[in-house]
C-alpha cells in the first residue's frame, strides 16, 4: 500500500461513519463561529474606544476654548466660575487592542479596557460605572477560537484516533495485519499523523480563513506573524494530545478502554486541573476584599473631610512656594475634592499594593501549574498573544492610576492655589498611553512549560514505541 | 421481575472495580466543588457583613455636614450572599456587589468578584452545580452506554428476553438502578449544600423552610434532568449494534448537549440581544435626563414641587401656606429633580435587564437542543443566583436610594431657611437615615419567573422516557 492508497484508505474510514463526520462538522462550525464571536467582540471594543475618545475630545476642546477665551478676557465675557481649573480636566485612556485580539477574548470583557482619567475620582472610582455585560455570558465565558480549540480540539483528536489499533484489535484482525509482516511501529504512527494532520490541518486552515477575514477594517500590523505564533502554541497542543492518545492506544486495549483512559485525561487536563488549580491560588492568597477597600476609602474621606484644615496646613507646609489666589472665583469645594481624593488614593496604596502582591504570587503558583496541564498553558499563552490576559488589563489599570497620581502632583499646587492651568500648561501635558510589555517577554513566561510538556511528550513517545513491540500477533 | 433485575444491575455494578473508582472520583470532584463553594461564599457573606457595619460607622461618623453634601457620600447598598450561593454561585460574582447609593446618579451594582479570580477559572465553573451539570451525565453515560449493547453483544440479551422477561422490564430495571446511583449523588450534594449554606447564613434570617424549599426544588428539577440523561443513555445503549459506538455517540452528545451548547447559547444570545457598552448607556441615559428637565414654570413642575413640600412637612397645604413657609428652595429643587429623574433612571435600568431577559428567552430557545440551558436557569434561580435576583436586589437598592436622599433633601427643604449660611446638620442627626435591610425575593418568585425552563427540562425528561420504553415495547432488534 503506497502512502496515496494509505490516504484514501484512512481517510474513507474516518468520514465512512456519519456520526463522526457529523462531530467533525459541528467542530469545524465551532472554530469559525468562535472567530466570528471574536471578531464581534473585538469591534465593540474598538468602536467603544473611539467613541470614548471621541467624547473626551470634544469636552476637552471645550474647556480649552473657555481657557483661551479667559486668557485674552478683558472682564467682560461671562464665563463659568471653574474656568481652567485643573480639576476639570479628564484625558483618555484606553488598552490598545493587539492585532489578533479577535483570537481570544481572555478577560477583555469582564476587565476596564477604557476609561477617563480625571482627579475628582479616587483609584477606586477611577473605573467605574462599566459593569453591564450579559453576566451569563461573563459566567459561561464568552466563546472566541481560542477557546474552540482549548475545549473541543482534543476531543476531536480522541474520537478520530483512540481507535488507531484497536478497531483492528476488538475485530480481531490486528494478529492478521502483524502476520503479513507490516512494520507496526510505522504502521502505527502514519495512523496517528495521518488523523492527527486531517484535524489540526483543519483547525489551522480555518484559523487562517479566520484571520484573513477578520482583518478586514483593523491594522494588520503584525497580525500574521502573531497568528503564526498563535498557531504553533495550537499545533504544539494538538501534537501533545496526539502522543497522548498514541501512549494510550499503544496499550493494545480495548477501544471502549481507551475512550475512558482518554476522556478522563481530558477532564482532568482541560478542567479539574484549571478549576482547581484556580481555587486553590485564589484560596491561598486571596485578594483584599473590594469591599474592605471600599469601606478603608470611605473611612479616610470621612475623616478628611473633618480634619481638612489641619491636611490644608500639612499641604502648605510641603508647599512653601505656594500663593493662594484670594481673588480666585473657584469654590473651595474643588481644592477640598483634590485634598480628599489625593489623600484617599495615598491612605489606600498599601491595600491596592497587597492587592498586586497577592495578584504576583496567584501567577507564581498557577506557572507551577502550567507543567502539569498543557491547557493551562496554552490558554495564557493565547492570551498573552492577543493581548487579553488578565496581567495586561491590570497593568493598564495600574498605568492609568499612576499617570493620574503624576498629573495630580503636577497640578496639585495650581488648584490648592486656586489658579487656573494655561493653555500652554495644558497643552504640553502628555496624553495617556499604554506602555506594552514586549511580546518577548510576555511569551517568554509561558515557554518553560511548554519545553517540559514537549519533553514529556518525548518521553511518551519512548513509551509507545516500547509498548508497540510488545504487541506480536500472537498477543494481539 | 423487577427487583431481580435491579438487583443483578447493583450486584454488577458494584464488584465492577471501575464502577467504584468512578464514584470515588465523582464523590471527591462533589466534595471540591463544595469545600470551594463553602469558603468563597461564607468568606464573601463575611466580608458582606463587616462592609455593612463599617459603612453604617463612617455615615454616622460625618459630624456636622450640609445634607446635600451627604446625599453624595450617601450609604452603599450591599448585597448579601443569596440563599444557595454555596451551591450555585450563578451569575453573583460577574454582577456587582454594592450600589452606592448617591443622590442625583442611579449607579450599577460595582465590584464583580469575578474581577479579582484568575482567569484560569472562567474556562469552567468549579461550583457543585457546575460539577453536578458536567459529571452526573458522565457518570450515568459510562454506567449506562453498555448497559443493553453489551447484553446483545455478548448475546445475553437474547437469553434474557426468551427467559420470559419483557424488554419494557429490562429497561425499567436497568434505567431505576442507574437513576437511583445517579440521584444518590444529588441527594449527596444537595443535602450538604443544604447543610453548609445554614452555616453561610447563620447571621441571616433565611427562614429553615425557604431552604428547605429550595433544596427539594433543585432535587426535583436535577432529578428529572437526571432522568433524561438515563433514559437517552439506555435508548442509545438499545438502538446501536455495539457498545463502543453507543458510547461515542453519547460522548457525541454528551460534548454537544453539555459542553458546547451552554457556552455557545450565550455567546449567540449576546450578539442578538448585545449589551450596551457603557459609554453608550450613560451617553443615552444624559441625553435622556437633559429632555426630560421641565421648565421650573411649567404646570407639571409646579405640582411635582408641591407634592415635594408637602411630602417633607406631611400634610396637606394650602396655595398661601406654601408660600408663606420659610423652606431652602435649593432643597425642593433637588429633591423635584430626583422624583423626575428617577422615573428615566427605572425605565433605563427596566430596559437595560429587559435586555438581560430577552437574552434568557434567546437560550431558553436554543434549550430546545439541550435541557443544560434550561437546567442552568433553573438552578440558578432557585439558588437565589440569577439575573433576576440581581434585579430584585437593583430595585430595592434604588427604593432605598430614594428614601435616603429624600429624608437628606428634606432635612435640607426644613432646616434651611436659605440665609447666607450653608445649612449643617448636627451630628446626631445620620442616625436618623433608614437602613438598609435586604431580603431575597422568595422562592415562589423563582419558580413563577422559571415555568418555562421548568417545562423545558420535563419536557425532555418524558419526551426520552416515553421514548425509552416505546423501544421496550417490542420495537428493538434483539
């Protein structure tokens, strides 16, 4: 039988059956309606942030035209009493959507990815009122390819292969193909490539139909080469199930066996292991309470807002060079607002540091983990790639609240003061932007594991082939 | 005949070695799911607690203070954990946990729990009702694939119907023993949960028999789940030649029905019916208020300016009445704007969870294809989790939202005759402000909101049984 035979032979036993035809339909339809969910998701995304800067611009535009217009007044023009106040001003801020985002939606839609930047709010409320997603779709995890092919691209692998001698062995022809002098071992693993090919094949062909199609309206900048990383973590994945499967079906049970060996490695691979390696390093080192730092907030509000004189004299005092403008129309309520929220944000810092903290030492556990579970791996890596992991959002969270503590000190004696920013001030001001974590380093986390499961799967590869020579057809 | 057939199934199942690792490791996933349950929520309802205590302190604490500027600070509504959340936590941490309850602005509930958990843990819900949904149909389906096709196969089947059995007995015999072990481990987790929320809740005043209440509810509906799953496992086990098949048709169904389906109905669901972004709700929402701003000499704003008057003092006044009473006019027109701007606060937020609720009726559609939707809803209904918990809890938030900044603009109307001087109430006077006291909404509620998901699940629970025994009724190939 030449390699083409062996190919149309596989392949006609594959399809021959409609039920596995039919998984194999509904997994394919899986993966592109996963790309199209992205797709969408992502385009709300963005469309969120131009809309979103949109806005800011056009109340930004305002303020300055009042600024400019205070500036060269003779007195004589009514303007609002907050005219150039430093309070006023909010900036835009957004997470920049990496080129193959609509990959994976990771924790996109549950984590701030915009939001203004302004001193009335305190960290806590610096992102707030964003909370309106279908929390059942939050709670089922929202589908993207990733996703298809975390949960569905093993199973498919299991139900094309785990019978690649058993099917054979249960219908007792396997002793009469070893009789003809076939070399198992080859035998064996054009079996498990050949199937093993047919699946990621598909799924890569049609991450590619994806990727092309998706890209319509965005920045392709990157966009391949990220896929062409994005598709070796799923090939990578897809070969690891394959040896699996091979280590398995080496065994010389029975089909029914192997099904059960395999589908309880899939249970445990693709959820009990993250499930539980999830609690246990959010049991382990559990986040301060929101609520707790909530109620620390509002504690220190409160008490600032009862000892303000006494936090204005500690303020003038780290501020000799300070002139308050007597003739100032701004309300004291705007340099009261700016001493509570400063002194918020800075009596809440260590709950916010315990919180990274805690966040730091959950990653160091669950990379531990990322050894014993090639899902767990390879979901951080796709979203790393895309962009959407939970590490990146926090970081934006973390860029906005310290651009937002430097423009306070910049500004801070300006509205303790009383006087109103220049135009010019304003303008030299840098707008917020995100600074990004080189993809190097992001993957560069992620590929210790994938070296030892690769190693591993080296290891299985031994096994199996010392378990196919034990196989004779007397045996089998 | 009956009883000996049930009999010889349990006496198989249970010198089968396998059988035993099988509930051993099923047992233990239970058991994880709810150690986990039971320290998140009891850890949350803590905290939830503490919250409460802490916000009542610093409110009281603000000392002299114009009420307006308290209408700001105002209290935080928090929401307690629901009734069964150690069960099925649903959609409680991917909501807010506290409203803040600010005059002028009618706020989300902020702080979803889901926010601070890794990511890792949204690829699949660990709860008891998460491991209940994705194993009881695994375990039934590795009990039951062979349970006929293995007979036939090894041509016992044969025997046993010349024996004189009928394959209607058979069936039942085989579909009550693997029912029963399947239900076993429902009774198993939901009885614990049962027993460890009384622990969640010992602070609370959930009533003994709304628990109760509960836990037969959910025993009923994951029992007639259960029931589906059997009685299609043994139509399968009976329609196909060998057991293999019969079980990669089942895992088939088992990836389909309750791996897929549920993940891609919500997926489907929100891009029919997609959530607004933010931006977007409170763009519409200013867009709203601002048209909706009457004319101060308009003859709608005027009566609502006097029901306000006479709301604060408490009686009926006559045209020279009013205007002879020395009131802060500042405070009736911020308690006028907080009357008209509550009614588009309601209709937004009714708009935004009528969004929610059409999104529900989208997979309920799609439970057509799988009762895991239906049985999703349900359980997170009856476990006090749903989205309709949620907008129970945003309601009642708003009412009281209302009342507090009624009593602050009042103080305000009252004791501000409008001089020079900002008005200061004394410090004793927060105490005054109604607290918050939240109760669940009852069971009755959840089963009225659920009757179609209800329907769904027994729908397929006789649909398949009906189906099973027709099989019996000679139409199988022996």
């Amino acid at each position: 039988m030449n390699a083409f035979d062996f190919m149309r032979y596989e392949w006609k036993l594959q399809f021959s059956s409609r039920a596995v035809f039919l998984v194999f339909l509904v997994f394919v339809s899986t993966l592109i309606y996963g790309g199209f969910a992205g797709k969408a998701e992502r385009d709300a995304r963005n469309a969120a942030i131009e809309n979103h800067y949109r806005s800011v611009s056009t109340t930004m535009d305002s303020w300055l035209e009042d600024l400019r217009t205070l500036e060269q007044d003779d007195g004589s023009i009514d303007l609002p009493s907050l005219t150039g106040s430093a309070m006023d001003v909010i900036f835009a801020s957004s997470l920049p959507q990496e080129p193959l985002s609509d990959f994976s939606i990771g924790q996109s839609d549950l984590l701030p990815f915009f939001g203004e930047i302004s001193l009335k709010n305190p960290n806590i409320r610096l992102f707030s009122k964003y909370e309106f997603a279908d929390p059942i779709g939050l709670a089922l995890g929202n589908f993207d390819i990733s996703k298809a092919v975390l949960l569905f691209l093993p199973l498919i692998l299991i139900i094309f292969s785990f019978d690649v001698t058993s099917a054979d062995r249960d219908s007792k022809r396997l002793g009469l193909i070893l009789l003809q002098g076939i070399n198992l071992r080859n035998f064996f693993w054009r079996r498990i490539l050949f199937r093993a090919l047919i699946v990621i094949g598909v799924t890569c062909a049609s991450a590619f139909a994806v990727m092309i199609y998706n890209a319509a309206g965005v920045t392709s900048d990157g966009r391949f080469a990220i896929f062409v990383v994005w598709m070796t973590f799923v090939v990578f994945y897809g070969a690891f199930w394959s040896v699996l499967i091979a280590v398995i079906a080496s065994f010389n049970r029975s089909g029914e066996f192997n099904v059960l060996t395999l589908l309880g490695f899939w249970v445990g691979l693709t959820l009990i292991v993250p499930a539980t390696s999830s609690s246990l390093a959010e049991s382990l080192y559990p986040t301060p309470s929101r609520l707790t730092y909530l109620a620390e907030a509002r504690e220190v509000e409160n008490e600032t807002r009862l000892s303000e004189p006494d936090v204005v004299n500690e303020f003038m005092l780290d501020h000799p060079e300070l002139l308050v403008d007597l003739e100032s129309q701004f309300p004291d309520y705007v340099s009261s607002a700016f001493l509570v929220t400063s002194t918020v944000d800075e009596a809440t810092g260590p709950i916010i540091s315990s919180f990274e903290e805690a966040l730091g030492r959950r990653e160091e556990l669950l990379d531990v983990f990322k050894y014993f579970s090639p899902t767990i791996a390879v979901h951080s890596l796709f979203n790393e790639v895309t962009g959407t992991s939970g590490r990146r959002h926090n970081s934006y969270i973390m860029q906005a609240r310290a651009f937002k503590a430097n423009y306070a000190q910049l500004v801070g004696p300006n509205v303790m003061g009383k006087k109103p920013i220049s135009a010019e001030f304003f303008e030299n001001v840098p707008d917020f932007g995100f600074k990004e974590e080189p993809l190097g380093m992001r993957l560069g986390r992620g590929l210790k594991p994938i070296v030892f499961l690769l190693l591993i799967g080296l290891g299985l590869t031994m096994i199996t082939n010392r378990q196919l020579m034990k196989i004779s057809p007397v045996s089998s | 005949m009956n009883k000996a057939i049930i009999a010889k199934e349990f006496t198989e199942i249970v010198r089968d070695g396998r059988a035993i690792v099988l509930f051993g490791i099923v047992g233990l996933l239970l058991l994880l799911g709810l150690v986990t349950g039971f320290s998140t929520e009891s850890t949350r309802s803590q905290t939830v607690f503490d919250a409460k205590v802490a916000d009542a302190e610093v409110f009281n604490a603000q000392g002299a203070k114009n009420p307006h500027s308290a209408a700001h600070f105002s209290r935080m509504a928090h929401k307690p954990v629901a009734p069964f959340s150690a069960f099925d936590p649903g959609v409680s941490a991917y909501v807010g946990q506290v409203v803040w309850l600010e005059g002028h602005y009618r706020n989300p509930a902020m702080f979803r729990a889901a926010e601070d958990a890794t990511e890792l843990g949204r690829l699949e819900n660990f709860s008891l009702a998460g491991v209940l949904i994705l194993i009881i149909p695994l375990l039934v389906i590795l009990l039951g694939y062979g349970s006929i096709a293995k007979e036939r196969e090894q041509g016992t089947l044969r025997q046993i119907i010349s024996s004189g059995t009928s394959l209607r007995s058979l069936l039942l015999g085989k579909f009550i023993t693997v029912f029963s072990i399947s239900f076993a481990f429902l009774v198993f987790s939901i009885v614990l949960a049962a027993v460890t929320s009384l622990f969640v809740f010992e602070a609370s005043s959930q009533p003994l028999t709304d628990l109760f209440l509960r836990s037969v509810s959910l025993l009923f509906v994951y029992g007639l789940y259960t029931a589906f799953v059997t009685a299609t496992t043994l139509f399968i086990s009976a329609i196909v030649q060998e057991a293999k098949n019969s079980l990669l048709i089942l895992l088939g169904l088992w990836t389909v029905m309750v791996v897929s389906l549920p993940r891609l109905s919500a997926s489907i669901a929100e891009k029919v019916y997609p959530s607004p972004q933010s931006s977007e709700f409170w763009e519409a929402m200013d867009v709203r208020l601002s048209e909706n701003r009457l004319d101060s000499s308009s003859a709608e704003y005027v009566a609502a300016e006097r029901v306000v008057i006479e709301r604060a003092f408490g009686k009926k006044l006559t045209e020279s009445e009013i205007e002879n009473l020395a009131i802060n006019t500042r405070g009736v027109r911020l308690e006028v704007s907080e009357v008209i701007d509550s009614e588009i606060y309601t209709a937004a937020y009714a708009e935004l969870f009528k969004n929610y609720a059409n999104q529900k009726n989208f997979r309920r559609l799609l439970s057509i294809f799988s009762p895991t939707i239906a049985l999703q809803h349900l359980s997170q209904a009856f476990s006090g989790t749903d989205v309709n918990a949620h907008e129970h809890f945003s309601n009642e938030a708003e009412r009281q939202r209302n009342k507090i900044v009624r009593v602050l603009n009042e103080e305000l109307i009252i004791n501000d005759s409008g001089e020079n001087l900002r008005y200061l109430a004394p410090p004793e006077f927060w105490e005054t402000v109604p607290e918050f006291e939240y109760e669940y909404p009852a069971l009755e509620i959840a089963w009225r909101q659920s009757g179609a998901d209800f329907f769904i699940v027994l729908a397929w629970a006789l649909f398949s049984t009906v189906g099973m025994f027709w099989l019996g009724k000679g139409r199988l190939e022996v």
